[in-house]
C-alpha cells in the first residue's frame, strides 16, 4: 500500500541520512502549486471549472505525459554535500545554482565528507589512510597559501570529498526527472541519499505531483 511505503521509507532514508552527514533543505517552493498546476492543465481543456473536483486528474496528466504543465512550479533547496555530489548535480541543466565559491572562499576548515562504505566495507587501515589523504590535502593547501598563492590555485589539491554548499532553484517537472535517475542504485550514493531526501520532502510539500514517485 502507498502509505505504508511511505512511512517504511521516511524511516529508512533518516538511517542513510545519518551516515552521509549531508544537508538538504527546502528554502522555497511556489505558494498552493497545486492548484497552480492544476489550472494550468485545465486551461488546455477548458475546465477550470472542474478544478479540485478529483485527486487524482494532475497524476493522470503526468501518467500521460503532459508534463510541461508541471513546470509553472519550482522549488529552492540548499544543499551542504562533497564537491562530488554536487559535480554530479550541476550536470542537471534544467535549473539554476548558486555554490560556495573555491576562488574566493578559503577552505582553511578540513570539512569533508566521509563515504560511509569505508567503514562499512572496507577494514580500519583503509579508513585510515582516507583520513590521512585528506590531512595531507589540507596541510598542502595550507602550505600554498601560507607561501602566498591564491585560493583559487591553491584549491587544485583539495579533494573531491571537500564539502561544499550549493542553492539549487528547479521547477517540479526537473525536480521528478532527477529524483526518478538519482533515487535509482546505479546512481552515485551520495546522490541516493539527497535524490531521497528531496522525494521525500516533496511528496509531503505537494503529494499530487509527487506520490507516484
Ligand atoms: C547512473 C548515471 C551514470 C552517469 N555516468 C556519467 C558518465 O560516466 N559521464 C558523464 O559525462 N555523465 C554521466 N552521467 C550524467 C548524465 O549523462 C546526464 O548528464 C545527467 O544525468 C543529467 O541528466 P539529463 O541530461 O537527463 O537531464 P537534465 O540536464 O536534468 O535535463 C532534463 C531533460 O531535459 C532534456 N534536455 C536537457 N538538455 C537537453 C539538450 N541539450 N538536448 C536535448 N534534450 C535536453 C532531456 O530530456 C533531459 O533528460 C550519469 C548519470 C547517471 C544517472
């Protein structure tokens, strides 16, 4: 049943959301989009007059593939995550994005993030020598600025794990097409974990665009 699924997988993400120690949250979102959304299907089929009458009339439309109506709604998360995931996300072109910069910002901070396959999968040396590459990478930085080159050089040694933070604005029809590839297990973990993060906010903030999801 699609409840029980739901409660089931609130529970099960918060459990990965742990792990990761990433950040995802929703700063705006197109006031009653729903109803938006629906008075923009229905002007197609002039009955706007039937608005709210059924449930389920902006899912079919979805399941029909009128999707472009869909995308008179946006919503803004931000997003605190490695410079991997967010590499990853940026290829998402259908959106706008707004990153903590590398040029202009001093990464003084050793802040990163820890896969936790390695502690899982992998024996307390590899661990280890994760934690020492990152050390490394730091103090190399350090070194660099220390002898007066800029940020945005000294940068080219920081690792991909480096946690960054990203604002991130897509409207709704976005927001399903990168939830459906990312939600997936051929996508990058990480990405597993925010793809859910933000499926499980929707499907709360506007469940007649999101529940089939
Ligand atoms: C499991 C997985 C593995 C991947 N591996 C790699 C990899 O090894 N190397 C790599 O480079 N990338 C890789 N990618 C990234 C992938 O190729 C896409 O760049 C990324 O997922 C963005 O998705 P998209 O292009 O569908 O969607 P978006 O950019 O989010 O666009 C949404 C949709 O708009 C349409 N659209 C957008 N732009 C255009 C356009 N120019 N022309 C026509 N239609 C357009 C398409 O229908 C598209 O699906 C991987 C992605 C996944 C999920």
């Amino acid at each position: 049943m699609p409840v029980n699924r739901f409660a089931v997988d609130i529970e099960l993400r918060k459990d990965i959301w742990m792990d990761y120690g990433v950040e995802v949250k929703l700063l705006a979102i197109t006031p009653d989009n729903e109803n938006l959304l629906e008075m923009a299907g229905r002007i197609c089929y002039a009955s706007v007059g039937k608005l709210g009458i059924s449930e389920k009339w902006l899912q079919s439309r979805i399941k029909q593939g009128h999707e472009s109506l869909i995308e008179h709604a946006s919503a803004t998360f931000y997003i605190k995550a490695s410079r991997a995931l967010t590499h990853e996300l940026v290829r998402h072109r259908i959106a706008s994005y707004s990153q903590r910069s590398q040029r202009y910002v001093k990464e003084t901070k050793e802040d990163y993030i820890t896969p936790p396959e390695l502690s899982e999968e992998t024996g307390p040396e590899v661990v280890r020598a994760f934690h020492q590459a990152m050390s490394a990478a730091w103090e190399a930085y350090r070194q660099l600025l220390d002898a007066g080159v800029k940020p945005e050089i000294a940068r080219y040694v920081l690792p991909n794990a480096c946690t960054t933070e990203i604002i991130c604005t897509w409207n709704f029809r976005e927001i399903r097409h990168i939830i459906k590839l990312r939600t997936s297990p051929a996508a990058l973990p990480e990405f597993q974990v925010i793809a859910e993060k933000i499926r499980e906010i929707m499907r709360i903030q506007s469940p007649k665009i999101f529940i089939d999801l």
